[in-house]
C-alpha cells in the first residue's frame, strides 16, 4: 500500500515529490556531517599521541599519520633528527622571523623504562617539553600547584650561549665498543685559514687515533703550509695518549703542549708549536677562528658496525686571525677566510669527495662519504648553503663531475689531476649551479702510512690510494626561495685518484 502511494504520489506531483526528496536527502547529509565532526573530535580529544597548541606540526618525513594516532609501526620510537638545529635555524631563526611567531618542540608518548631499587623494571610512557616554549604557543598545562619553568637545561637546549652551541655539536666521542677495526677508528679537529691575497694557505690537525680510551690509542699534530704553485711544506708530531686530554662533552682538546680551546664567544683558540718533516725549524702557530653566527653545520653520522662516519663544521663561516710561522717566515692573518670542521669514525679504505668554499654572499659545503664495501660505496652528493642569517638551503646534485687536467709525476707515479669540476641541481624552483676551477693541488699517496686526513692501515686495499687535496675557485649560482644568490670565491676542495 505505502509503495503504491508513494508511485501515485510521484506520477501526480512529480515536482513536489522531488523537492521533498531532495530536503529529506540534504537533511540526512547535514546530520551525518555533524555527527562525524563531532566524533572526529571526541577521538582527537582522547588521543594522548595528538599533540595540541600552534598551527603546525612538525615531523619526520614518511611518519604515517594514521599508523601514529593507532600506535602502529610507523608510529613508533621516531624522532626529528637534529631537532634543536632545526628550532633554532628553521623554526626560529631570524629568516622567518615575519613568519613564525613561536615554536615549542615536544614529545609524546615515549616508551621509559623504570627501574626500582629492587631491581624491577616498570614500562611507562613519558612525554617531554620546554615549559616556556609551550606556554608562547598556548599549550602549557593547567597546574594544580607548583610551578614549571625553564631549568638550565631546556635553556640551553632552546637558547645555547655560542660556547655551549660549540661544546654540544663539536665534542669528542670514544672508539664504540660494538665496532670492527677498532684500530681504524680516528677523530680529528680540522682547520684551514687562507691569506688575504688568497695565494697561500694552511691546514691544521688535531687527531685522536686507535681504540680510544681502552687500548692502543694516541695522537697527532699534522700541518701542511702552502703557496700556489710551491710545494707544501709539512710538519707533523705523535703524542702519547698519557700527554692527551680530551672528553666527551665538549670541543677541548689538548695534545701535549699544543692545545684547542672553545672561549666564552665561541671562538676557537689554536696553539701549537710542530716539528719540520726530516728535520729543520718547527712551526708554531697561534690563531684564533671566530665561526660567524647561524654559519654551521649541525651534523651527521653514517653506518654501524663495521662503518662509522661522523661529521659536523662548527665553523663552515668563520674568520680567522693570527700567526702562523715557521723559522723566520711569519703569516699574519686578520679577518682571514677560516673554516674548521669535525670527525670521527673508521676509516680503513674509506675515500670521499669534499668541499667548502665562500663565494659572495654564500658560504657552501658539499660531500660524500664512500665506504669499501660495495652495498654502501654509491652514496649521495650534497651540498649545503648558508648566508648571514644561518642554513638556506639544501640541494642533491647526482654527481660531481671532474674534468682532467694535466697529470704530475708524485713518488715515481704518475697522477691524473682535476682541473675543474661542476655540480647542478634543481629542487623545485630553487637551482643549483657550481663551478669548481683547480688553481693549485696536493697529490699524497695514502699507503706510505701518513695521517691525513683518516687512517692510513686500509689504503693499500682501496683501488684509488691517492689523496688529492686542491684549492682553487667556486663560482656558485643559486636560485632559492626566488632570490637568486652567489657569487666566486677562495674554495678548498678534496678527492682521490
């Protein structure tokens, strides 16, 4: 009967039967977009993985939302690598100081382990943050007493003086006790300062070497002067490790008499005094390298077990000012082009590709590490470009593409030796190109057993057993964020043949 109303109905008022289905029809849309809003939020209200205040999160990319509310997989133990690099030069830096107005870092939902004097372990979820951070961003918690405030520790995770900044991304580590080769393992502080006229140079290093602190283990001072078109002079001297001072929470370091000390501006004050290679007048050298605020890099670590790289510039833009002198020869710098970075990890039959140069109003760095193995051996370029407010950008070239020059006889063999190189990238919009032209270069052939720049025990088992180190000029043109930006300048640069 009802269907045989409902047709009538139809067939007689076919426009009146079709607007009252239509309401009806709208009605039941409406309601079902309400009722699922509503449960929307109840569900986003009761999840204690969902993290309130601000507009914007920040996670890791591949982070599956989803799995993350559920508790999955992909929702598990994640973190933001260098997260405080990260809040200081992308989230709140002065780059987009018109854009952010707060930040608060935040975690959620961690799995803790307890354990009680008895020795009983308790799992619990733990969560963390900086109490004034999530106060700007309007998610402090209502408190029932007490107070919460800044400790010294959230200060200098979130605001670090310039000598603490140095101390946390440019302290020592020790060999790992789960890693081979525990002979291979070296770290080292690397410096390098060129003279106002750009025609000569020194390069500086401070090396911890061997299974550090438990074995064999010591150290070295290696410095190499040069002038374009000369040959390098060198001067190196071993330490013992009884002479050595070092730890883990900061960038200190003492060998002997000669000595690397961060001050209360976070400039890096350098004494040493060097013997010549076969004899002859030691070096003695006396700088002070000054990195430039925001001009850094935060740092990365590659491999385990058997392959440990590490790696961060503390002072990717720096000035440099001192003397550097051997015998009655004196380099005076003031304000000098200065650079000085950070490593550690094993390094038997490991090469890389490496750069840094400051041209214009950019500063840039670039590298790859290879390791021996063939599984890891095809790793990927990057290059990264900072200016006067800190980090700008980050590209991928494929490549480095090297452009051969003439060769050189070195120790009876003959070298080939670049005489350019390019990069070119594009991200998007943004656009990468460097040009590299080779104006002076050092050929050491890594299986006479020098310290460079690594352990020299794996080189003779390496197919390129010849270490390059070159400098000469970067000419860099960038296109980021729509400003264009670059321009030529000193470069020092690395590779092996």
């Amino acid at each position: 009967m009802i269907r045989t109303l409902a047709f009538r109905n139809l067939v007689l008022r076919p426009w009146r039967t079709i607007l009252l289905l239509a309401g009806f029809g709208l009605g039941v849309g409406v309601m079902i977009t309400l009722l699922s809003i509503g449960d929307a939020m109840v569900v986003q209200g009761s999840e204690e993985r969902l993290v309130g205040g601000g507009n914007v999160t920040v996670l890791p990319e591949g982070v599956d939302l989803e799995l993350l509310k559920t508790g999955g997989v992909g929702g598990m133990w994640f973190s933001v690598p260098n997260a405080r690099f990260i809040h200081r030069q992308l989230l709140t830096g002065p780059r987009h100081r018109a854009l952010v107005t707060a930040a608060a870092p935040q975690l959620e939902g961690k799995l803790v382990y307890l354990t009680t004097r008895e020795g009983r372990q308790i799992a619990v979820r733990a969560g963390g943050e900086i109490p004034s951070a999530s106060a700007a961003v309007g998610n402090a918690p209502t408190l029932a007493a007490g107070t919460w405030e800044d400790d010294a520790i959230d200060r200098r995770w979130i605001r670090p003086g310039r000598q603490e900044l140095r101390h946390d991304i440019d302290h020592f580590h020790e060999t790992p006790a789960a890693v081979t080769n525990r002979d291979s393992w070296g770290e080292w502080h690397y410096f390098n300062i060129v003279s106002a006229d750009g025609r000569r140079w020194a390069f500086l290093t401070f090396m911890l070497g061997g299974d550090v602190p438990r074995g064999a283990w010591g150290g070295q001072l290696l410095l190499t002067l040069h002038e374009q078109g000369q040959p390098a002079r060198r001067f190196s001297r071993r330490v013992a490790r009884d002479r050595i001072t070092y730890t883990t929470d900061a960038a200190d370091l003492v060998l002997d008499d000669a000595s690397v000390t961060v001050d209360s501006a976070g400039a890096y004050r350098v004494q040493a005094t060097i013997p010549a290679e076969g004899g002859g007048t030691p070096a003695r050298v006396d700088l002070v390298v000054a990195p430039e605020p925001g001009g850094y890099f935060p740092g990365a670590s590659l491999g385990s077990g058997t392959f440990v790289s590490g790696y961060v510039v503390a002072g990717l833009r720096a000035n440099g000012a001192g003397t550097v002198c051997a015998g009655a020869w004196c380099e005076r710098f003031d304000r000098a082009q200065a650079y000085h970075d950070h490593n550690w990890g094993t390094w038997r039959g490991v090469t890389w590709d490496w750069g840094s140069a400051r041209a214009g109003d950019v500063s840039l760095l670039y590298g790859r590490v290879i390791a021996p193995d063939s599984l890891t051996a095809k790793t990927s370029m990057f290059v990264y470009l900072v200016d006067s407010l800190g980090f700008l950008a980050v590209f991928r070239p494929r490549d480095i593409t090297y452009v051969e020059g003439a060769s050189r006889v070195v120790g009876g063999q003959r070298v080939r030796i670049p005489a350019r190189a390019l990069m070119e990238d594009a991200r998007g919009a943004d656009t990468l190109r460097i040009e590299l032209d080779v104006e002076d270069a050092t050929a050491t052939d890594m299986r006479r057993g020098i310290v460079e720049r690594g352990d020299a025990a794996g080189a003779g088992t390496i197919p390129t057993p010849w270490f390059l180190q070159l400098k000469g000029r970067a000419t860099v043109r960038a296109r980021v964020g729509g400003r264009t930006v670059g321009g030529t300048g000193t470069a020092f640069f690395e590779t092996w043949r």
